[in-house]
C-alpha cells in the first residue's frame, strides 16, 4: 500500500506539472507574439509595427528598451518585448535584459546623440575663450520664437554672412519677408553684447515695413536699421548711457515703456520719450547741452524746438 500510495502521488505531481507547462508550451509552439521576450528588428520595421505585432503600445516599448524618442531602428537590433505582468516584476525583469541587446542599445543610442552632443560642444568652444569667458563679438538675440547666437565678425572685423542671415531672419519675425539689417547695427548688438557680458539680447521691435498711416516718411526700422531691444538684468538707463556713448547713434530712452530704441545714423543723437505703452508719443526736453538739431526723429529729419510733441520713432 505504502510503495501504491508512493507511485501514485508521483503521477498526480507529473499530471500536475504537464497541465501548468501545456498552455505555454502550446502559446509558444502556435507563434503566440506574446510568448517571446526578445524582438530582433528586421529591415524597415518601426516601432509603431512592432508594437501592434505583439498588442503593446509604442510607449512601453520605449520604456523596456531605454529608448530615446528620436532613436532610430536598425536591422539586426535586438527589442525587448514587455508583457503583461505587475509593472514591479517589469522592471525586474528589465534589469535581466541580455547583457548584448543592451550593449547594442546603448551604442546605437551613443550614436545618435553623439552629432548633436558634438555640434552643442562646438558652439560653446566658439562662445567662450580659454578662460571660460564670453568671447568678444558674440550676440545671442531673441525675439518671439526665433533667435539666433554666433561670432558677429569674420576676418578684418567685417560683419559675417552667417550673422547678417541670423539677423535678418530674427528681427524680421514680425513681417512677412526678410529684410537686411544694416551691419552697422549688428556691429553695435556685439558692442552692447560685449559691454554687458554676453547677456541674451530681447528684441522688441526690428525691421517693419511700411505702413499706411505711419507718421513721417521714412522710419529707421522701414530700412533695417532700427532696434527696440532690453536685456534681462539690466535696466534701461543702463542701455541709454552705454548706447549713447557710441558714435553715430540714436537713442531713444522711454522711461514709462520696456525698451530702449537705437538705430545707425551719421550724427549722434538721443530724446527721451515719456509715452507708456500704447499711448502717443510724449516728448521732453533734451538734456542740458544738447543742440535742437541733434533731437532728430529716427528718419533722420532734424527738429528746431527742444520740446517735440508729435514725432514717430
């Protein structure tokens, strides 16, 4: 009876074990995609193929891979396939991943990002010296969504075709077509770069075309040669000394407004606009020993009065 009971529970234990191996083993001999682990990448396959292939989002394949968005497949690549159990026994098993597939993963990861880390390490050698410092003639400006940063000048301190495009294409944001920006005024933006330690420039206002209504025949911004420009950290009256201290230019200071006004010219002047934002232009006095003809508009006409209570900038 004993050696019976013995063969017995033998052959209930082996009926057992056959019964919890069979459904697997039939998944796995019917091709069942959610049997197999590991997904070698064929020609042309993507992520969004191989997900719905085996019924798992594109998502959570990123995510057992260790997939960058932009990655991209190559053939022969090995992908771990997630299944369907607690995310907890996921990422265990996700730390078991063949120690090859990984590797492989790794690389191909290393070589995509591997341009852009380069091409990110270039701009900041070109941005800064040996010491670590904003190199001179550099200009990072903003203005909406579009911006630009680079070195300002080429060989015998000429302006470079690289910055002119870069300007042209940010201070004409707010207009339908490009419009080029008078070199002079680019030179001055590394000037007020390098004064003020490389500070991101936000531009206001660049080139505008003409306009029905516009006051005065010609505005300096019509020929792309006018900024409305600040930087962060740095007040106004800051920008209005320094600007007026280089030569042939105009300087607008508006106190009650979040720019200052600067455009290339062949005589130094400045004003001061008391004006808030939306408001008519309210000119003041120009400073004490400052001739009238000198408080010229932005289009360049020269005014007989100290006190300008209608002129467009």
């Amino acid at each position: 009876m004993k050696r019976f009971a013995r063969w017995g529970g033998g052959i209930l234990l082996w009926l057992g074990l056959s019964a919890v191996a069979a459904p697997t083993a039939r998944a796995a001999a019917k091709g069942d995609p959610r049997a197999e682990k590991v997904h070698v990448v064929g020609a042309g396959q993507t992520l969004a193929r191989i997900a719905k292939r085996f019924h798992v989002t594109v998502e959570a394949l990123r995510e057992a891979n260790d997939l960058a968005p932009s990655q991209k497949l190559h053939e022969g690549m090995k992908l771990v396939i997630p299944g369907d159990e607690p995310s907890d026994t996921r990422a265990s098993k996700k730390k078991a991943v063949d120690p090859e597939a990984r590797g492989e993963r790794d690389r191909d990861r290393e070589r995509s990002e591997a341009p852009r880390a380069r091409d990110k390490k270039k701009e900041r050698d070109e941005e800064r010296g040996d010491d670590g410092l904003q190199k001179a003639g550099h200009v990072k400006i903003v203005l909406d969504g579009e911006s630009w940063q680079g070195a300002v000048f080429e060989k015998k301190s000429r302006v470079s075709r690289r910055a002119q495009e870069g300007f042209s294409r940010v201070l004409s944001a707010h207009a339908d077509s490009r419009h080029a920006i008078h070199p002079r005024l680019i030179a001055t933006m590394a000037e007020v770069s390098d004064h003020f330690g490389g500070r991101t420039i936000e531009v206001v206002s660049g080139f505008r075309p003409r306009a029905k209504g516009q006051r005065g025949s010609r505005s300096k911004h019509n020929d792309g040669a006018a900024i409305d420009f600040r930087i962060a950290g740095v007040s106004n009256a800051e920008l209005r000394d320094f600007c007026k201290s280089i030569k042939k230019l105009g300087c607008g200071y508006y106190p009650n407004n979040t720019f200052v006004h600067v455009d290339v010219r062949d005589k130094a002047t400045s004003w001061v606009d008391l004006a808030r934002p939306g408001e008519p232009a309210r000119y003041t006095k120009i400073e004490a020993g400052k001739r009238a003809d000198q408080h010229g508009s932005d289009d360049g006409e020269s005014k007989s009065t100290r006190l300008v209570s209608d002129r467009k900038r």
